[in-house]
C-alpha cells in the first residue's frame, strides 16, 4: 500500500503530496488524517496522510518509518478544508493543517547523537563512556557540557564513524497519566484481612477500613485524591497492593482548568421575550431541517443575544449534533465561560489562550473524541474536530481578530460559512455593531437578518454628550480632561460610585518629537516612531521590539527640546493621582496585564469597588457589567479616526458604540461623556445617537465613491527585501503582470510604499487588485507564486493577502 503524504515543511516547493510505501506492520495502522514520520532528502520529518491508494506511478519508493498518532488528527472534513484554505489563502497545505491543531501537537526536531559502534566507542574513547550510557544523546545538551573539549572528540568519533547524527521527531503533546487503585479482592476477603491485622498498622486499617465502607470496593480510585481528600497513606496504599489485595493501574487523565464550575449546578433556559421567540425561530427551522443558512442578528448588548445561543444550542445538542461558539479573545472573560459551562457543564469545551500547552491539548481530544457537544474559543476553535456539526455562532462579529494576520490568513467567518455548508448547518453571526460586509449582505438577502431592538430590562441606553475639545483648548484648558468630564469624575467620587476612563493608546507618551526641527524618533530597522514607556524610560519598537534610552538631544539638530507628544494610560493615571489624589485608580493595559490571570485580578479589583476609577485601552470595552459604574469617559475618541485605513470610521464607531454601553445597565442610571477633537464627524455623533442604519448609511456612500469592500474585493500583494531597489523592481514586475492578465474591469493599484516603510531592515512595497468577480485572479496569483518560488532564492518575500484587514 502506498501513503500520499505532505510534508511537515510549509514551503510552497514541497507543497504537494509525496509517494511512500507502507510496510506491512503498519498497513492497519495507516489511515487518512493521521501523523507519520518519513525520511526525506536526508533528514526525518514529520507527514500529514492525506491518502492511501493500492500503486504510484514512481518505481522507487521511500518507506513510512513511524506512526505517531493512535487514530487520524484531522477529519477528512478538515482534509479537504486545508486544501480550501490553501487554494483560497495562497499558503502551504501543510500550514493550514498544522493551525488546525493545538500548539502542542506542532513536530520538534532535533539533532541526536548515537553510538553506531559500541564496541569501538568502549576502546577508541573511553572519556565519552559516560555521556553515552543511552543509545543517544541530544545535540542541545551537548552544546551545554561544561567541558568543550569533549565536544571535539565527539567530531571526532562522528568523522572516524563511531558515533552517527540522526534527526529525531518528536511529537511533544503528552497524555498525562494518573495512578489509581481498586480492590482485587472481595469485600470479605478485605474484611477479613481487616481482623487479621489487628496488630499492624494503623494506616494500613484506615485503608482497608475505607474500601469496605464502600458499596463497590473494585471501583478506582486516583490514589492522589485518597492521600489529599480521604487522609489516606500513600505508603499504606503501595504496601497493600504489594500484598496482592489492591491493583495499581495508570489511567489516562484529561487536564480540566473547569473542573470546579462543571459541578455547578446548570442554569435553566430563561422563558423567551416576543421579540427573541421571533429571532430564535428561524435558527431552530434551519437546525432542524439541516440547511446552511447564514443569520445576523443584530442586537444591541443587552438584548439577549447570549441566551439565543445557549437555546439554539440547546436544540443541537437534543439533535445528537455538536456546536461551536467563537468568541474574541479578549471577550473570552472568565464570565463568558460561565454562562456556557453553566448551561452545558462538562459538555463543553473552552479553548482559551490562557491556558497552558497542556489543558489545549486536552480540551482539544475531549473534543475529538466526542466527550463533549459544544466548544466556545476564539479564532482558531472554528477547527474544532467535530464530526457532526449542527450549528457555528460568531459572536461579535464584527471583530477583527476573526481575521489570522499570519500564513494561513484565513477569516473564521469564511471558515465558519465552508464548513457549514459541508455539515448542511446554519452559522449564527451576531454583534451589536455588524461588519459593514455582514450588514451589506444582510440587507442583500445573503444572510438572514435578525434583529433584537430592546434591551433585555428594558433600561435605556445612556445619554451620551459629545466634548469639543478644541474649544476646550481656547479655553486655555491644557488637560486631558474637559471641564465636564473633570466635574462629573468628582461629583462620581464624591457619591462612591464608579467611573470606566476609556484610552485608546498604549505607553506614556505615543512618540518623540524635538520641538526645535520636528524630527521624530523612529525605529532604525522599521519605519515607524517609537513609543514612550515610562516605567523602564525607554522607546520601544512595537514591531520589532528594538529598545533605546531617550536622547539627551535631537540626533539631527542637537537642541536639548526633546519632548513627548500623545497621551496614554499611563499619563493619565500621573494626572488623575495630581488632581484627585483621594481617588483611587486602577489601570488597565498591557503592561499592567500582561502576566497570567493579570486581566482577572484588576477586573475583579473593581468589582468589588476597591478603585473608582478603571482607566484602560480597548480592552475594557468589551464584556464589563458593574452595576455601580455610573459614568463612562472617552478620552480622545479620534485617536484611530486618521490612521491610514479605509475601515478607521468603521472602527471608531464600533469602540464608541461598546464603550458608551458600559454605563448604566443597572439600576442607578449612567452617563457618558466623550471628548473629540472632531465632534461634528459622523462616526463620532452617530455613535453618540446610537444610530447604527445612519451611520451605515454614511459609511457606504464614502465606500461607494472610494471604491471600498463592501462594494469591492480587495487582495493586497506586499513584496519585501534588504535592498529597497529590488522590492521595488519586483513589485513593478508583479503589478505588471496582474494588469496583463487581469480583465479591464479590475483596477491594480500601486506599487506603493506603505505606511510602515520598512520592518526588521526589509523594505516594502505594496500592489492592491480591487475587484467585483474576478474568476483568473486566484490562478494568476498562483503562478506569481510559483515563479517567485522559483526565483525566491534572493532574498525577496512575498505576501499575499485576500480580503486583508489590516493595510498598513
Ligand atoms: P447580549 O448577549 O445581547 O449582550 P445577554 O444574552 O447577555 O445579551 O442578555 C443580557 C441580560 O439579560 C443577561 O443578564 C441575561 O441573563 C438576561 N436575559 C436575556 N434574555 C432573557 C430572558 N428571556 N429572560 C430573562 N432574562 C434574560
Ligand atoms: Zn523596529
Ligand atoms: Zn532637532
């Protein structure tokens, strides 16, 4: 039998499938889906079976040397899936393989030594005895002997052919294993060894006394559980069993991060308002009926949207069918997993980035072994492994995260519509603030909309007063606080009630600039400014990570008047302990959430009002429910209206849409305030009114003439080298080729250098095709792959992006 198998090298010149015989010991065990180790040129890697076929067209066949996994890791669903995703997203099959799967599973190689003579070893270098007491040693531990001149009698006895380097595979993910116990013998039996061993031990009497008070001795039991919730001796268990009256296995053990909410009692599915009954009902048809449907239901936070999936859900899993929920990682919030866990318990599994290595491995396999029906993740849970699918929910969907910026550079949303049509499911999309494509095609009758208008207690949305802070300035007002905000923060701390301060900016101060010539301190390896962070005084590059210490004076003009210009959260937080130095503040950014659990910690700070004040970045604009949060502050709204991206307005709108519904969703009323620099914008007031379908409305007229998704497609082609010169020549060349190849309608524009110029010391250069249908763009693209794979030796990278998010 013959194995079609991709190798584990995502590079476009190996991606195709390769011939390897089977041998007949692992004929049975050879399947589509599974992992195996093959040699290839010289060296082992690991292999995706894509195939098995009775002959190959090639004579001479290499040989599968091992098989890693006991049953295949991807579905054949998924194996068509990654060739989807190749031929749509331009990556190598094989990386689309490996993002469908846990970190964990990712293939280590490493070089190890072994001993190919043993004999001549023993006589010829008896110094290297000792290191070689196994067969093998690795080559990252030899490295790290702390005698160096054994490493040169290693080259030695490799180069005389005593010694011989091998690669070696291996499959890190690991199946953690626990011990447990169980009688061997009969409750009498242990009964009466109990009267027999009246002198002995008293430890050994517990034990026994312990397994004949229960009603099924043989049952297991994890001896660790014993030892730490029954008392038990841990030496009294072993000496048991040595007597033969106990068994000692080791059992499989799946990590749970959940285990304590899956004994929670569940929540019951809350009897439906008209209006959630009349969104719930096509859902449920299409579940029923088994159709790929597409649903957007737009509802505003609030309106009960959560416990439309949890009941649609409900109905999957009555099916005997399995779901997934995405969710964005930063909405991923312990409060999230609970209202899932509470509703489904240990029928769900949670794919969270932070938990370790391990528990994703684990809630990977409960998935993929069937244990549970629903999975809730972000992004990469849209590979979850069912095998019977019966509904994808998207919740905010207008996020974009959904979007992987890396190879492959898929968005879950695309993912979530293929895999619904193969499982003949439905996809549930949902946001408050739908995608401007989602809500185009909504209203084109592609998608089904679905609209939740109340909030769920009816309380109403905040009034919202928009600051003009340019008049603040002419006031000889110099603060980043407006009089308003400043007078209605105080009048908050006064009646202990709580205020969210909302930033959208990292660091001390954005950049650095010499008030004498203008210059800006940028990054020497990318073409962007760095950014201030007081904490260490030092610039920092968010691209590359480059540090520096800030100038004593301008590096092009010599003037001592270096000075930092922006604000961020941390300014902010020297201001409001100058001005209020009796409120208290917690701030939240990444730098003061960046370790494990950090996130949790702040937010339950200030729910349990220890700070008046939470002054943070985007992330606190999503998911927060504090009742005693009375008054919302946006800062500086505009900060992302001029950056250089045709969705800056979109985006805006969303965050001030999210942020202002943090206020007031209790009982005491609440109020938002948001300070602009330009308040007459649309995004700004529509946000302001709460007007979704104006601002819809605006935002696709500015499309429309500019020629902007949703009225067109847009790919975008990035061409990097060393050498500017040579970017640039290649870029032409590309940008010729599409417009030759092309059909009239579509435009190429470009090449263009980028906002960000250069990154890590490679230049860029950037090509954009807009397109309504373009049926020869895929294969085009695929040929200046292919001849770039060809040519690709020098130097040059490029990067093709369908649909992209993100242009800078
Ligand atoms: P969304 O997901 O749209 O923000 P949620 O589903 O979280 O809205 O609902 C908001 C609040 O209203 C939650 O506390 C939820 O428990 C409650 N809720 C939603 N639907 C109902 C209902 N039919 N009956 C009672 N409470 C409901
Ligand atoms: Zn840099
Ligand atoms: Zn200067």
């Amino acid at each position: 039998m013959i194995a079609e198998i991709y190798i584990d090298i995502p590079a476009g010149s190996v991606d195709k499938p390769f011939d390897y015989q089977i041998p007949d010991e692992l004929v049975h065990l050879v399947c589509p889906g599974i992992r195996v180790t093959v040699p290839f040129g010289r060296t082992r890697r690991l292999g995706f079976v894509t195939a098995v076929k009775a002959s190959s067209e090639l004579k001479k066949l290499r040989k599968v040397s091992q098989v890693i996994d006991p049953v295949p890791v991807l579905t054949p669903e998924l194996l068509g899936l990654g060739n989807w995703l190749a031929e749509t997203t331009l990556c190598p099959t094989v990386s689309a393989y490996q993002a469908m799967l846990p970190a964990v599973m990712k293939a280590s190689y490493e070089k190890q030594v072994t001993v190919a003579d043993r004999t001549r070893l023993d006589r010829e270098f008896p110094e290297l005895i000792p290191l070689f007491s196994k067969d093998f040693i690795g080559w990252r531990r030899l490295l790290t002997l702390p005698d160096p001149q054994k490493l040169d009698r290693i080259r030695r006895a490799i180069n005389d052919g005593v010694l011989s380097v091998r690669q070696n595979v291996q499959n890190q993910a690991r199946i953690r294993k626990r011990t447990v116990i169980s009688a061997s013998v009969s409750k009498e039996r242990l009964e009466a060894f109990l009267q027999k061993t009246e002198s002995r031990s008293e430890r050994q009497r517990d034990v026994l006394r312990f397994f004949i008070s229960r009603n099924e001795p043989d049952q297991k039991y994890p001896v660790s559980e014993l030892v730490t919730k029954q008392g038990l001796s841990r030496q009294a268990l072993h000496a048991l069993t040595a007597k033969g009256l106990f068994t000692e296995e080791k059992k499989e053990q799946f990590r749970n991060p959940y285990e304590a909410l899956d004994e929670e009692e569940r929540t019951q599915p809350l009897p439906l308002t008209d209006e959630q009954e009349k969104a719930i009902r096509p859902i449920i048809r299409s579940v029923d009926r088994q159709e790929t449907n597409v649903f957007l239901c737009h509802g505003v936070t609030g309106s009960g949207k959560t416990e439309l999936y949890l009941q649609s859900i409900q109905r999957v899993i009555d099916k005997g069918r399995q779901a997934i929920v995405l969710v964005p990682e930063i909405s991923l919030t312990p409060l999230m997993v609970h209202r899932f866990k509470g509703r489904f318990g240990n029928q769900v599994a949670v794919m969270h980035s932070g938990l370790s290595r391990g528990e994703k491995y684990d809630e990977w396999r409960r998935i993929r072994e069937g244990r549970v029906s629903v999975a809730v993740g972000a992004r990469s849970a849209v590979f979850a492994p069912f095998e019977n699918l019966g509904l994808i929910i998207i919740d905010e969907e207008h996020e974009s995260s959904y979007k992987q910026e890396d190879i492959p550079r898929y968005h879950a949303r695309d993912v979530a519509i293929h895999r619904a049509a193969r499982n003949h499911c439905p996809v549930v999309l949902g946001s408050a603030t739908p995608s401007l494509e989602s809500y185009a095609r909504a209203r084109k009758k592609v998608y089904q909309l679905l609209t939740l208008k109340e909030r769920f207690n009816h309380h109403p949305l905040p009034p919202v007063d928009i600051v003009d802070m340019r008049e603040e300035m002419r006031d000889g007002n110099h603060s980043v606080f407006s009089k308003e905000l400043f007078t209605k923060l105080q009048e908050r701390v006064a009646r202990h009630e709580q205020t969210v301060l909302f930033l959208n900016r990292r660091g001390y101060a954005t950049f650095v600039m010499c008030r004498s010539c203008g210059t800006v301190i940028k990054c020497p390896h990318c073409d962007i400014s760095l950014t201030y962070h007081r904490a260490s005084h030092l610039l920092k590059c968010h691209y590359c990570g480059y540090e520096t210490r800030v100038p004593d004076a301008c590096p092009s003009c010599g003037s001592d008047a270096m000075r930092y210009f922006g604000t961020g959260t941390q300014k902010v937080e020297a201001e409001l302990n100058r001005l209020m130095p009796e409120a208290r503040v917690i701030r939240m950014d990444v730098d003061t959430t960046g370790r494990k659990g950090g996130h949790e910690k702040l937010l339950r700070r200030f729910g349990e009002h220890q700070a008046d004040i939470l002054l943070g970045t985007q992330m606190i604009a999503k998911g927060l429910d504090f009742p005693e949060v009375t008054l919302v502050g946006v800062l500086a709204a505009d900060s992302m209206l001029y950056l250089p991206d045709f969705r800056a307005s979109e985006k805006t709108f969303q965050l001030l849409t999210q942020v202002s519904g943090r206020a007031g969703r209790h009982d005491l009323p609440g109020e938002v305030v948001i300070q602009s620099y330009s308040p007459d914008h649309y995004a700004v007031t529509d946000a302001a009114a709460n007007d979704f379908n104006r601002f819809y409305q605006e935002e696709m007229q500015i499309r429309h003439r500019l020629g902007y998704p949703p009225f067109y497609y847009l790919t975008l082609i990035t061409v990097t080298h060393p050498e500017a010169a040579q970017a640039a020549g290649a870029s032409e060349r590309i940008a010729s080729i599409l417009r030759n190849s092309l059909s009239s309608s579509v435009r190429v524009l470009g090449p263009a250098v980028p906002s960000v110029a250069r990154i890590k010391d490679r230049y860029r250069f950037q090509c954009m095709v807009k397109y309504k249908r373009e049926p020869k763009l895929l294969p085009v693209l695929h040929q200046i792959m292919q001849h770039f794979k060809e040519t690709g030796k020098n130097g040059l990278q490029l990067s093709i992006d369908m649909n992209p998010v993100s242009l800078m």
